[in-house]
C-alpha cells in the first residue's frame, strides 16, 4: 500500500543475520528466536523468512494467534508458543502442529484428547516454575509430569523454565532456578521419562549464563541487535536492526509569548523556529517525551516542545541550518555521528527497551531494507 504519511520504521535485515552470527559466537545450542509481538515490532513474517535463511528450523510466539500467522506463512515451521493456550483451542495447535507449552494438567488431558480425535501425536513442553512466579508446575510438578506423560497421544518433548533475573550481574538466583530445573528434570530420567530438549535461557542468559543454554537457547532482544545486561554493555557486536523515522510536514517562526501545543505548555521566550512532525504517541513516540525529548535533523539533536500529540509533534529547529519542509527526523536510530537508542527513549519514559521497541503501532509502515 502507498505509504501516503511521511512516517516508517526502518527494518535491517543484514543487522538481523549479523546479530544471529553474534549469538552463535555465545553459544553451540540450537536458537528458537523469540518473535512474540510481531518480532518485537520488526515483523514477525519477514523475520522469520529472514532467519529461516540462516538455517534456523524453530520459533516461539506468545500466544496462539501469532503462532497461526506463521503456520500460514511457514507450512514447514516448527512453532511453539510460550505462554498460555486454553485447552478448548486444543484442537488448533493440534490440526496446525504447532507446539504449546503446558503447565496445568487439564491443558494436556484436552490436548490428548485432541490428538487421538485427529489420529496425531501432539508435541508439548512442559513449563517449570523455578521462581518466575508467573505460570508453570510448581510444588507437584514431579506427579503432575509423570501423568501427562502417560496420556495418550502425547509426546513431552521439551522441559523448560524462565529467569527473573538472567541480566543482573548478581547469578546467584539463576543459579537457584537452574539447580531446580536441574533437580526435576535428573527425578523426571530416573523415573523413566525422558525428555530429550530442555531450555531457559533468555538473551541476557545467552549472553552470560552458559548453564543455561541446554540444548535450546530462546534469544528475544539480541537478535534486534539490543543489549539486555543491566549494567550495560558487554557485547559491541550488536546492531540494532529497527530504526523509526519521519519528514518534516511544516516549518515556522514564533515570536516571544507565542505558545506550542495543548496546554500551552511551551511558550517561546525569542523567536523559535518550529518544526511539525507528522507522527505522535499513537505511532509510539511516548507523550512522556514532550518538553524535553529529542530527534535527530540533519544529525544533530533537537528538542521536542510543547506535548506530543496523538498525530503530530513539534520541535524547535532554530539551532538547525537550511532546515527544509521533507528533511528525514530520526525518532529512534542514527543520522550522522548522532545516535538515539531504544535504552536512551526507555530512560527518558521510565520503561525498558523492550517497551520501546513493540510500543512502535500498527500504523507505522515497516520498510525492509537488505544490504
Ligand atoms: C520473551 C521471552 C523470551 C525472550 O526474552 P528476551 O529477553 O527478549 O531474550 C524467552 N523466553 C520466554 C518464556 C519469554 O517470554
């Protein structure tokens, strides 16, 4: 469709595979990329095509919806979910092969159910709670496993777990959580089920928990070229991949007094040059950024005044020589020497990156760049 507003999200392919290579160089495990939530905001579809290229066989989404938008893109994609399915939708993921995670009985008894009804054999993994606190076996994992594993029609292929805390430096509580993983999955072999994959590791636990990566790793953030470590960077091999842009829609001049915005929450204390953007919080650039946020203009920084609106935002360009109605803005990437960070925008909002990046709407555009 033509992309009549002056406003995209730039999408770097090449960045993507660089940051596959990178992950390899942490680790000897198969990757499942994380590609919930659209691939972070970058396109789940033209992500997966991408990494499929580089070899990858195996993805995870977060819910069944996403998980449908690949099957119908990808008929050979092994696709797993890694949160929550109702067992009434049992029978999608049986009929579209697509792998659910299970952390209630009652889930895996339909899921069987399902499964002989259509004569198949369904693959599950089973989440553990070690100290997430959000879903997963917990006191009777140990007998609730042992049952699923003998229902008809299913096939536990994986064990896996989630860590609160895999990007502080501190390791002790991952360690705690791996040891519990540890602990099942060793009773789990000695009763006699064998689960041949397990997994837990998340890109900060990719990146510094090698006792973590068992035989899958699950890598979200770094593969967007984002570093996930709390206390900054380890790692100057990432590359973003996602950059959001825009055009300048209109330029004027303010006198003394004159006003910016709802509110008035700006006035112009000299003559103030100001730039429109076509593009506001609905497009995800936060209103937490009005008065004081920053774009880029022919690679310097400039100032956003006034509050953001939902479609349009202002910024004061006096500082900026030969500004022109059409210059290319750069919310979130490079231009030039000057670089905006998702880490610089979540400082600004109070959010991580991770925000940043998926709070990028629907309505932005995604261009494909590959070079
Ligand atoms: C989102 C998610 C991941 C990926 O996390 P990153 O920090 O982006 O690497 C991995 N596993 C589970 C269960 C998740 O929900």
């Amino acid at each position: 469709m033509t992309n009549f507003r002056p406003v995209w999200a730039e999408i770097n392919l090449s960045a993507l595979r660089h940051n596959f290579q990178a992950i390899k160089g942490y680790t000897k495990s198969e990757i499942m990329p994380i590609v919930k939530a659209d691939a972070y905001g970058h396109g789940a579809v033209q992500v997966v095509r991408t990494l499929k290229e580089e070899g990858i066989k195996r993805f995870g989404v977060a819910f069944l919806e996403e998980a449908l938008e690949l099957r119908y893109n990808f008929p050979d994609l092994i696709i797993m979910v890694i949160g929550p399915t109702l067992p009434e939708f049992s029978e999608f993921l049986v009929k579209e092969d697509i792998i659910p995670e299970i952390f209630q009985v009652e889930q895996a008894i339909a899921l069987s159910e399902a499964a002989v009804k259509f004569k198949r054999i369904a693959k599950i993994h089973i989440k553990i709670d070690t100290g997430m606190g959000r879903i997963g076996f917990r006191e009777t994992a140990f007998e609730d496993i042992t049952k699923i594993a003998s229902l008809p029609n299913i096939y536990v292929e994986g064990i896996y777990t989630h860590l609160a805390t895999a990007d502080w430096p501190d390791l002790s509580y991952v360690q705690k959580q791996l040891t519990q993983l540890d602990e099942l999955y060793e009773r789990l072999c000695s009763a006699g089920i064998e689960i041949p994959i397990r997994h837990a590791a998340n890109s900060p636990a990719v990146m510094q928990v090698p006792a973590s990566h068992y035989e899958i790793c699950r890598p979200g953030l770094i593969m967007y070229g984002l570093n996930p470590l709390e206390d900054g960077p380890r790692d100057v091999m990432l590359e973003p991949v996602l950059s959001f842009k825009a055009r300048i829609s209109h330029l004027k001049t303010i006198n003394s007094g004159d006003s910016v915005g709802y509110g008035r929450s700006f006035i112009a204390d000299h003559l103030v040059k100001v730039a429109t953007l076509p593009l506001g919080y609905a497009d995800g650039l936060r209103r937490t950024m009005s008065n004081g946020g920053e774009v880029l203009i022919r690679g310097q920084r400039v100032r956003i005044i006034g509050k953001v609106c939902m479609d349009q935002t202002m910024v004061d360009v006096t500082e900026i020589e030969n500004v022109a109605i059409g210059d290319e803005v750069t919310i979130l990437g490079r231009d030039g020497d000057e670089e905006i960070t998702a880490q610089e925008l979540a400082n600004k909002s109070d959010t991580i990156s991770y925000e940043i990046l998926c709070g990028i709407t629907k309505r932005v555009p995604r261009i494909y760049k590959d070079n």
